[in-house]
C-alpha cells in the first residue's frame, strides 16, 4: 500500500474499507494524510493488461473533455495512471460521494434523463476514439453473432444434471429446475426465431447498469468502470442497460419507465426506431438463451451473482409474453 501510494503522491493511509459492489474486481474505499480515494484493483484477466486499462482512461479523459461526468483517474509520479505493484494492476480515483439508483427509485424524467445520458456516451466515443474500422473490437460477453440454440439446449442438458447432483439440494436448486425445464420449452416454440448477426456498431460503455453510475442528488455524479469499452451493436447496449435498471422484482420491465427511456437514448444517439426494435429482438434472444448466473453458481461454484437470479429468470418468460409491448415502448412513435 505504501509503494502504490507513493507513485501518486497521495499521502499515508489512514483507513482502508472494501467496497461490495462489482463482481469482477476490487474497489476499496482508501482514507489518507492527502484526502479520500477510490482504490480500483483491476483482478478480472480479461480487462487487467495495464496498457490497455491505460488506453480506456485516455477514452474517458477525453470524454470528460466533452461534458461527460466520469471519474477520472489520477496520474502517478511516472505520468501513467496505472500503477503495477507486486504484479497486479491499480489505478487511483477521487471518492465521489454518490449513490446508485436503481430504475424504481427514479423519476419518469429521470428515466429520460438516462436514456439521454448514455446516447450522449455513444454519440460521444464515435468522436473521441478511433474510427471503428481501424480498431480491433475489445472482448466482450456479449457476441455480434447471435447464440444458436442447439448448442444452449446441451447447455440446459448439462445444467438440469448439475442440479441434480447438487447435494444438499436447496431451494435455488429447486428454481434452477424450474427455470431450465421452463427455458427449454420456451426456446422450442421459439428457435425458428434466431436473428442474424447484428449490424450498426459503435463504440460502447460495455456495462451500464446502476451499480456502474453515481447520483449526487438527483443527477448523475459519474459513470465508472470502463473496462469492457469496446465496439458492439450499440444499440444493444440501450436495451441490454434497460433490462437492468427497470426490471421489477417480479421480473417484469417498467415500461413506462422504459419508454421514457428510450425516446431519450433515441433523440440523443440518433438511433432509429427501427434500429432500436432489432435490437429488442436480439437481446430478448440472448436472454432467452444465457444461463452465465448458473453457470457461475454450478460451474464455478460462485455464488454472488445468485441474488438476482430470480428477477433475470423470471423477465425472460415475461418478455416473450409481452413482446409486442417491450418492442412498442422501445421503437414507439416519438411523441
């Protein structure tokens, strides 16, 4: 902790708290002599290369340049905003004194408000980074090519007999069951349904959701977290974002929320309604076919994810039942 302190210049530690939030990497609430700072410890192997955690800061310097709230990092004694220490990557913020929100705690016009929000970082990127063309996509979960559901039905096969190994059974199990039965025979009415591969790709956040976005008050303080910055069908991301922030316990979406929303994200991206409906389409696709909560939990033996299994199962079924209606409140008339 000392070294790491040194390189930014940022004083002698006082106290040191982690923060619960993320699934991928540490976060550490860091009080010293100089003042208060989040400590990022870049853990994930697919996101952790210093060169290119240094290359994502640039992107969110510049976007900061342009009115984007971001948390920018600070710069060490050696002018890198990485620090390497005993082989793992850091990098050093100011605390900002925010809360996340998650879609039921906010106002219809603060719905729109972050549809507008996040078309502004798209609209945003395509100037400060380069030109999609020249660049190599970063790696991302979620595939241009859309899942084939050959390969997820001997997903759920393998699965269901997990569950059944699963010794003491318990009442996730029971759900897990539940919902893989109930997903098989849902993706057998619909696997005619498989869209092709996406298009219209540009520059993304990679993973917005409330735990990646701060309020002060009731306006956003910061967008962090930027280590799947990458080129995917962006308006996916719009979609992808709105099936987090407004699910509802149940496991169906706010769509009046939603739609206020979107209309946002539209006007803001200058994405069409057209644009916007395919992607509804391949998100619904993609949820119907991703199990990654339970193959974290069965596979891996990881459990944090767990909590928000019920919601993300259940919206899958509610989804198809109200497609017309998810699609309408994305791609809707602009009032």
């Amino acid at each position: 902790m000392s070294a790491l302190l040194r390189q930014y210049a940022a004083g002698s530690a006082l106290a040191c708290e982690p923060v619960d939030q993320g699934l991928l990497n540490r976060g550490y609430r860091l009080c010293t002599t100089r003042g208060r700072y989040f400590l990022k410890h870049h853990f994930d192997p697919d996101t952790a290369d210093p060169a290119a955690i240094e290359r994502r800061h640039r992107a969110t310097q510049r976007l900061a340049d342009l009115g984007v709230p971001v948390a920018q990092p600070l710069t060490g004694r050696d002018g890198r905003t990485v620090a390497v220490v005993g082989g793992h990557a850091y990098a050093l913020h100011p605390w900002i004194d925010g809360r996340h929100y998650h879609g039921g705690q906010l106002t219809t016009g603060q719905c729109a408000r972050l549809g507008g929000l996040l078309g502004a970082v798209h609209a945003c990127l395509e100037r400060v980074m380069p030109p999609k063309g020249r660049t190599r996509p970063a790696t991302s979960p979620h595939p241009v090519e859309s899942a084939d559901p050959h390969s997820t039905f001997a997903l759920i096969d393998d699965l269901l007999a997990r569950v059944r190994r699963h010794r003491p059974a318990d009442s996730f199990d029971e759900l897990a069951r539940h919902r893989l039965l109930e997903r098989r025979a849902l993706l057998e009415r619909h696997a005619d349904r498989r869209p092709p591969r996406g298009a219209s790709v540009g520059w993304v956040h990679g993973d917005f959701h409330p735990f990646n976005l701060l309020y002060k008050g009731d306006a956003p303080a910061a967008i962090v977290d930027w280590d799947r910055l990458g080129v995917q069908p962006r308006a996916e991301e719009a979609v992808r974002a709105a099936a987090i922030f407004f699910v509802r316990p149940v496991g169906a979406l706010d769509l009046p929320k939603a739609r206020a929303y979107a209309r946002a994200y539209r006007r803001s991206a200058g994405v069409t309604p057209s644009e916007l409906a395919a992607a509804v389409h391949r998100v619904w696709w993609e949820r119907l076919n991703d199990f990654w909560m339970l193959r974290w939990h069965y596979e891996r033996g990881d459990t944090r994810a767990d909590p928000q299994f019920p919601a993300a199962s259940a919206l899958v079924m509610w989804w198809t039942r109200e497609y017309d209606a998810v699609c309408e409140a994305f791609a809707g008339g602009l009032p």
